[in-house]
C-alpha cells in the first residue's frame, strides 16, 4: 500500500495504525469518543480545558479503562488550572501531552518529557516553531485559521509554505484546519505532514455525545457560516473563535457597538467594557454542546463544517479517510507515471 510509507514518520510517531488525530475539543472529547478513536486506530485527545483537576484525572482514568491504544491530553497553558494540570500529567506518566492555548514555557517541556512522555505544540509562525523546537518539542502542529474553536489569523496554506516546508525533515508536523477528505490528507501526506488533525468531522460523528441541535446545525452548515468572532475595535480586543453564525454573533456585535458607544461617551471604562466582552461567551460552548441551545451558545465548528453532512462512525472517518487516502495516492501515482 502506498499510504504506508506516507504514514510512517506519523504511525511511529504516536504507535498508531493511522496517523489520523481527534484534536482535543473542550466538552465534545469525552472519554468514549477519546477512546473511540484511538481504538478505531486514530489519535485520541483529552482535552483539559478548564476542567477542575479532579475531573480532568477522572477522564484520564476513564480513557484508560476504555482503551489500551495511545492517546493524548491537550492543556491550555493559559487556562486557570493549567499549573495543576500540568502537576496531575506529569503525576499520571501519560505517554503524550499537548501544549496548546499560548506557548509552554522551556521547562514545562522538561518537565513533562522527563515524566516520560512524548510532547506536541501548537506553531502559528515560523518563529514559535523554531522556538518550540529548540525548547525541546518532539513534534509540532500546525492549525490553520480555517479551524473551529480558538483560532490564529494565518491559513492553513500559508503555515505549510512557512513552517511545514522548512521543518518537515527535522521534526514531525501534524497538520489541521478545513480538513474532512482523505483526497486532501493524501496531498498534505505528500507535502511532508506526518497526520491530519481533524475537529468539526469527529465532533458530529456517531460516537459523539454532543447535542443533536449541535450535530444538526453543523450537517446543514456551509463552510462560510463557521465564522471567526469580529473585533471592531482596538480599544475592545476579542480572542477569535469559529463558530457557525448565530443569534449569539448578532447579539455579540450588538454588544461591543453597544460598549463602544459609552466608552466615546465616557459612561464607562475600558476594564469595564472588556470585561463585558470576555463575559459574554463564558459558558456558551457547554450550552450548545450540552444543553443543545444552538441559538445562545457557541456552536464551534471549523470550515470543515461545509464539508460535514452525515453522521459517520468514527470508525467510517477513520478508515474511510485513510482508503481515500490510498486512492487519491494511486492516482498521483498513475499521473506521474503517464508523463515521460
Ligand atoms: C467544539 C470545539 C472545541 C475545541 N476545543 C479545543 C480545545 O479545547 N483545545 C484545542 O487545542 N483545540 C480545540 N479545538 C480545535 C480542534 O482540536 C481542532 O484542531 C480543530 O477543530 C481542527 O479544525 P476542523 O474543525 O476544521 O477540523 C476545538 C474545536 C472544536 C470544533
């Protein structure tokens, strides 16, 4: 097979069979589809996020007794509780832990390997790819803007010209973003990546435990409803996040003309009005992946979501991607074999 040798650095990399990743998704990674994955023979993740720690180590444990594949935990270095989850990871002698959020510090990654495990981060630039290298990262991902959840503001297709090109023989690049075929893993394959990281596509599969409102206004989504959160203003920085275009957006917009407004009319501060700003999503992810209020909530979801219409096992994405990977690698195969 031809995707063997286009799966090794990746399948070496996690002792997976495919190097096919379920990035980390705040309250949609529970411990079954984590373990789903990894046993259809993907990449599972945990996901810290703000979870308190005692959750977080009884995820951990629940994953453990579900599989006994490899998978991962992805903390958010920026979040609350991240010193903590980063004492509990190192505590557990898990095998793989992300660095996601901002960038670790240089011992952080020490610490963490020195615990045994194998390490990942998250690169938006060049340079923080560099950065994490010489920090001691075993290998980095590369998320494109075109990702659902927290997102930078460089395309997947620049960050390939960027960082995949550069560094691809030197360290493992797993890359992600707008990615829900295996025509398209089976190019990024032959780019350099090592594996695909896919969030939207496993967020909506069978395994999945998240709302069907959820499900359903990502089935019916086209890729230019999974909208990044708008700044209008610098004075009102906002993090960017892609969700599919909501009530929710509209009243957010509403809300920072609203602030922007009293901050020229001096009836409030500017700590004031961030902070009206950060408040306005706190809990909005759990409400539309748990509750299923897809019109309040935040329905994150990548661009991927045009490209996500039914809901497949996981075991379907899985294997299915990676036959269409072997196909898509054949046919390159057969045209290159047709010139002279
Ligand atoms: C609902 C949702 C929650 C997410 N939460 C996290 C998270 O907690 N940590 C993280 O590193 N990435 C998170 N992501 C990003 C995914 O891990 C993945 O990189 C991204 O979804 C890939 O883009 P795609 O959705 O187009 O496939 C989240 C994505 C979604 C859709």
């Amino acid at each position: 097979m031809l995707r063997d040798d286009y799966f090794k650095k990746g399948r070496e990399f996690f002792g997976v069979k495919y190097p096919i990743i379920c990035g980390a998704m705040t309250w949609v990674s529970t411990p079954d589809l984590v373990a789903a994955v990894s046993n259809a023979g993907g990449f599972g993740v945990i996901a810290g996020g703000n979870a308190p720690v005692d959750i977080l180590r009884q995820q951990i444990e629940e994953t453990k007794k579900l599989t006994n594949k490899p998978f991962g935990v992805n903390l958010i270095t920026i979040a609350p509780n991240y010193k903590q989850h980063l004492n509990l990871v190192v505590e557990m002698n898990l095998d793989f832990v992300i660095f996601a959020g901002s960038f670790p510090r240089q011992n952080e990654i020490e610490m963490v390997k020195a615990s045994g495990a194998k390490t990942l981060c998250f690169a938006s630039t060049k340079s923080i790819a560099d950065r994490m290298v010489r920090y001691g990262s075993d290998g980095l991902i590369l998320e494109g803007m075109e990702a659902g959840g927290h997102v930078g503001h460089v395309s997947l297709t620049v960050l390939l010209q960027q960082v995949l090109f550069e560094l691809s023989e030197d360290i493992p690049v797993f890359v992600g973003g707008g990615i829900a075929t295996g025509k398209m893993s089976a190019h990024l394959l032959m780019m350099g990546a090592s594996g695909i990281q896919l969030g939207t596509m496993f967020a909506v599969a069978k395994e999945s435990g998240v709302h069907q409102n959820f499900k359903n206004r990502i089935f019916r989504a086209n890729a230019r409803n999974a909208v990044s959160t708008p700044q209008f203003d610098s004075r009102l920085p906002v993090v960017a996040v892609r969700a599919i275009k909501n009530k929710a957006h509209d009243e957010f917009s509403k809300l920072q003309f609203d602030l922007l407004r009293k901050l020229d009319n001096d009836e409030i501060t500017r700590h004031q009005a961030q902070m009206d700003v950060e408040n306005f999503w706190i809990g909005a992810l759990r409400d539309a992946v748990i509750d299923g209020d897809v019109d309040n909530g935040s329905i994150m979801a990548g661009q991927s979501a045009g490209l996500v219409n039914e809901e497949l096992s996981v075991s379907e994405i899985v294997v299915g991607m990676s036959d269409q990977i072997e196909l898509e690698l054949q046919k390159v195969k057969e045209k290159l074999n047709l010139i002279k």
